[in-house]
C-alpha cells in the first residue's frame, strides 16, 4: 500500500489495522489494488487543486471507505454497495475517535455518492474527488480484463471481449458513456487515458480493433503471469 497522506495521530494505524482488511476477500474490481491507484489519482488531483482541496486526512479515509460494501464479484454484489458503504462508515465507532460528528457525515456521503451511475448532483468537494478519482480506475484495462476474466470465468476469450465492449459502450462513450467528471482538474487528468478508447468506441470498425486491443492484452498478461495484487482465483 502506498504512503498514506494522514496528520491525525493514530489514523493510520486504525485504517491499515481495521478498514483495509475488510477488503481482503473483495474481487480484483474492487480490492486492494484498485483502492491504492485510486488513491493515487485522489492525491494527483488534491495536489493539482492545492489550497482549494480538502484535508487529506478526510480524503484518504474517504477513498479507503468507498468500496467496503461491495459483497461479491456480482451484479448483486455489487448493487447498492455505495449505500452500504455509507452505512459501514455510520457504523463505524472507531472513525469517531479521528472524526467530527459532521466529518463522519461527509465521509459516509462521499461513499454514497462515488459511483459513476450516481444521478444525484454531488455538492461536498470531497464527494467529488473521490467519485472523479475512482472514475479515473475505470478506464484502465489490466483491471477490466481482470475483473471480467474473474467474473465470467469458464467462457470464451470472445465472449468476455464481447461483455467488456458492451461495459465500455456503457460507460465511456464520449457521447452517450454515462461516465462523467465533476472536476474539469480531473477530466483534463483523465484525458489522454481516455482518448485512445474513445476512438475505439466512436470509429467505424472500432470494435473489431477493440477485439484485438483486448485479446493482445489478455494474452501479454497470462504470458507474465501479471496478475493484480489481489486477484483471486487467477488461473486455477
Ligand atoms: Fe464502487
Ligand atoms: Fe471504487
């Protein structure tokens, strides 16, 4: 895990010690590795933003919280997980010894409001950064093939192609994607990640390209065995 960005005494201990573990059986989506790269993206984005940003303490603990509802690598798992995640951190008495009453409030609020398919308007900064910062892990590919390889495990190499190309469609399409920056700071960050998948998903042909794309890298990782730090299940 990364350095974390942490004043309060005994913060850091409390969130290594009891939170992160609580994401040790989570899918490759949604485990360790993605909250550490989201991390990163969320300090990138305080650093650009300076003294406009918010406390880092809050924001670390936020980005930390954000997933823990998620239950299993499914799409019940994962329904409602920001709500239960904003409910895990409401329950959580520890995080009132480093936090105030409103604090707290504003922590169990970014985690409700974090996800891309979110409709409602997000007005707290931290909500923002940590929705953008997240938003920011979906357009990377290892974790794609990772979690999708995962979850329809047992199908063919086309078909799970085929399932991530419908994701992407989904979601990152220029136009119709319903993936959305709050920040421009973190739209202008998140640009040149996304510019060479948007003109996959816009050009004509773009999905046989995608196919390859997909089916170079599948095969580039299992030759390096590179797998996520937390991914289960991976090849057995
Ligand atoms: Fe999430
Ligand atoms: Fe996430």
């Amino acid at each position: 895990m990364i350095k974390l960005r942490i004043k309060k005494p005994g913060l850091e201990t409390y969130l290594r010690e009891e939170i992160l573990p609580k994401y040790a059986d989570h899918d490759v989506g949604h485990g360790l590795a993605h909250i550490e790269r989201v991390l990163n993206f969320a300090y990138q984005l305080s650093d650009v933003l300076g003294k406009k940003g918010v406390d880092e303490d809050l924001l670390t603990t936020a980005v930390i919280c954000h997933d823990l509802g998620v239950t299993s690598n499914s799409r019940a798992g994962r329904a409602g997980h920001n709500v239960r995640s904003a409910a895990m951190v409401r329950a959580d008495k520890g995080l009132s010894r480093f936090f105030t009453r409103e604090e707290k409030r504003a922590v169990a609020m970014a985690c409700y409001e974090h996800r891309a398919s979110y409709r409602g308007e997000r007005k707290d900064l931290l909500s923002k950064i940590v929705a953008d910062a997240d938003t920011m892990d979906s357009v990377n590919f290892e974790r794609i093939i990772l979690y999708f390889e995962e979850r329809f495990a047992g199908e063919s190499d086309e078909s799970v192609i085929e399932q991530m190309w419908q994701h992407y469609m989904r979601k990152q399409h220029p136009e119709k994607g319903y993936a959305r920056y709050d920040l421009p700071e973190a739209a202008v960050m998140a640009a040149p990640r996304r510019e060479f998948l948007w003109k996959m998903l816009v050009e004509e042909g773009g999905r046989e390209r995608f196919g390859v794309v997909m089916k170079e890298k599948m095969v580039e990782m299992r030759e390096s065995g590179k797998v996520a730090d937390d991914a289960k299940g991976w090849g057995s």
